[in-house]
C-alpha cells in the first residue's frame, strides 16, 4: 500500500506557500528522486538531512501526484505545535494533523458561524476540476473587476491546499481572496468541518462575492458514472441553495480528450447535475463555434429537465485566460491544446459575476 524509502536531501529547490521541493539521493542503487516537504507538518529539510520518504505516487506515475512525499525528517523533528486547534484532518492515518477550524470554539469566527444561517445569494460556481478554478476566476474578474473570490476546497483530491501552485500564484497575485478547506482538506487560510460551513466562512469571515467550489489539485476516477470524486459538485449544488446562495454549474467540456464519455460534455457533469444536484443551479453553456459547439449545447441540453441552462458568450475571455498569472492545465492539456476546457470554465465565472448582489429566485 505504502512504498517506504530512506534518503537524504541533495538539493533544496522550488518554494511556495506552505511547500519546499527538494531533491533527494536515494539509499541504495535507485536513482534520485525530486520530493515535496509540507514544512507545517514535517519542518524544513536542509541539504545533508536524513529524510523518509512515501515514494508511491511517484512509482505510480501519477500526474499531479508525481512526487515522492516527505514522511519525516527523522534526525530533526520539528517542535510541537503551540496555540489552539481542535479540528484533526486527515484523521486516523499517520499524518493526521490538529488546526483551528473557524467554526470550532475557539476561533474568533465561531460566533460569526454559530449564527450565520445563509450566504445572502452569493454566487457560488461549482466545478469538478481544479484545473477549472482559475479559469472561472479570470471569467468573473473580466466582467467585475476587483471581485472579492474565494476558493472553497473540497477532499477529494490532494488534501493539502499547500500542493497547488496555482492558488498560491492567484492569491499572491491579488486575484483570490483566500482559500478555505473542508472536510479531510486543510491548508486554507480557513479550515471548515462542511462544505456548508466553508461557504458560510467564505461569504461572512473572508466577505467573498463570490464562491468557486472544487476538489484539490489530482483527482480519483475509475471510468465510471459514479466512481468519480469530481461528481461532489452535485452536492456542492444543494449546499449553495440550502445557504440561499445562487448555484452556478461550470461544465466539464473538452475537444482534447481522446475518450468519448469526456468528448464535449463530460459524462461526470452529466451525472453531478442531471443526478446528484437536487436543487436548481443555472448551467452555463460556452457558446462555441461549428460541429464541435453544437454538439456541446446538444449534450447539455436534458439538464433543462432539472435545472436553467444558460448560453453564455466567450468572447473576450481567451485573452483574460492568457493574462492569468499562472499555467493553465487540464488532464495534462494546456489552454491550446484544449480551449475549450478553460472557455467553459470561464463562461461560468463570466455569468455568475453578474449575478453578484441579486437574490436567489424565489427567495425572499
């Protein structure tokens, strides 16, 4: 289950919120390997240290998860943690770690969320990627520009917020607002037990406009309807409407895929919205051009049965994806390889901007 290996840092590398890369000389006749410090969880390494290491991702091949991970420095423990945090992620594995959850008793916020009872009809895009997420951002910062967004990260991919890059670049950038993490996920600015508490936490304590609602960087599928993490966005669409939030579904659309149930429409958006959401959310559709456009609206069109299905333009928004700060990629695909992936996305932003500070239908 768990690849184990000894080695000691040969080079320190690449930093960025909350992450070292280094490089480490493998005990043995294996060949070195690159690999990621949580400095929270397990301290610095510095060259020359000792340090263990869980090398499976690595051995796998996985894409976003291609590094061997840093277990522990075990010659230079960091000191014990201090100061309040009753809230354990990753709970009853190895790494289990303690932080403080703004919605726990002693965090200044837990009044704030104890009474928050809705989010005030903020719009909260829901995306079953992470590589969705800046591109949502550049679609509603085009439109509003100084939008306050935050990112609300969901456990089913990488547990750490501290792993994507590309959040650390767009809040440094001044284009997000701050992360919050929920559920198993911890590492945002704030830490949540729900997805209902993190979109409380994002409105009342971060004073988002706006919400975008995805896992982490990575995600677990097995090519089926069902066994995909991704398809947690249909409840992230109940949970925005339970909050008397405005509910915002970016489709997964793709002309790179080689794979049919991914080609236009994913099958993952079909069975988020057209199964699991419950609640009525507005589908954003691309408005994109030829064969390839009309087979996307074709797919999209039986969400019309559960939900609003909206045509939205793309134009202007290659050169807002093109301005962001950081690389876009999706299944290993950047933004010319697949436009398409980031228009969609980005459509999503676009339309849910203009929905900032008008009520939920039906609401009072």
């Amino acid at each position: 289950m768990i690849r184990w290996r000894n080695g000691e840092v040969t080079e320190v590398g690449r930093s960025w919120s909350g992450v070292l890369e280094i490089d480490v000389a493998l005990a043995g006749d294996e060949a070195g390997c690159r690999a990621l410090a949580y400095t929270a969880l397990v301290g610095e390494p510095r060259v020359g240290d000792r340090v263990l290491l869980n090398t499976t991702a690595l051995a796998m091949g996985l894409g976003t998860g291609g590094y061997a991970m840093v277990v522990a420095l075990p010659d230079r423990l960091p000191p014990d943690p201090t100061g309040p945090g009753h809230l354990v992620k990753a709970r009853y594995t190895p790494m289990q770690a303690t932080v403080l959850g703004a919605d726990e008793q002693d965090s200044p916020h837990h009044a704030v969320l104890r009474d928050a009872d809705g989010v005030d009809g903020m719009p909260v895009v829901t995306a079953d990627l992470h590589s969705a997420v800046p591109a949502i951002l550049a679609g509603a910062t085009q439109r509003v520009p100084g939008l306050r967004v935050a990112y609300v990260m969901l456990d089913g991919g990488a547990l750490p917020a501290w792993f994507s890059r590309s959040t650390a670049e767009l809040r440094s950038a001044g284009l997000l607002s701050g992360v919050v993490t929920v559920g198993q996920s911890f590492g945002g600015d704030l830490e949540t037990v729900t997805v209902h508490t993190g979109l409380l936490a994002a409105r009342h304590v971060l004073g988002a406009d706006l919400a975008i609602v995805a896992q982490g960087p990575g995600n677990l599928g097995t090519g089926t309807p069902w066994g995909f993490s991704g398809v947690a966005t249909g409840e992230a669409v109940n949970a925005a409407a339970v909050l008397n939030g405005r509910p915002v579904a970016s489709l997964r659309v793709s002309e790179g895929d080689a794979r049919e149930r991914h080609l236009g429409v994913s099958h993952h958006s079909l069975t988020a919205y057209g199964r699991i959401a419950l609640a009525r959310a507005d589908v954003v559709v691309p408005l994109l051009p030829g064969d390839f456009g009309a087979r996307v609206r074709a797919q999209a069109a039986p969400l019309t049965q559960r939900h609003t299905v909206l045509e939205v333009g793309v134009e202007g928004l290659m050169e807002a994806l093109r301005a962001l700060p950081v690389r876009l990629s999706t299944m290993g695909r950047g933004l010319d390889a697949d436009a398409a992936a980031f228009l969609a996305a980005a459509a999503a932003g676009r339309h849910a901007a203009g929905l900032v500070g008008r009520p939920r239908r039906g609401a009072p």
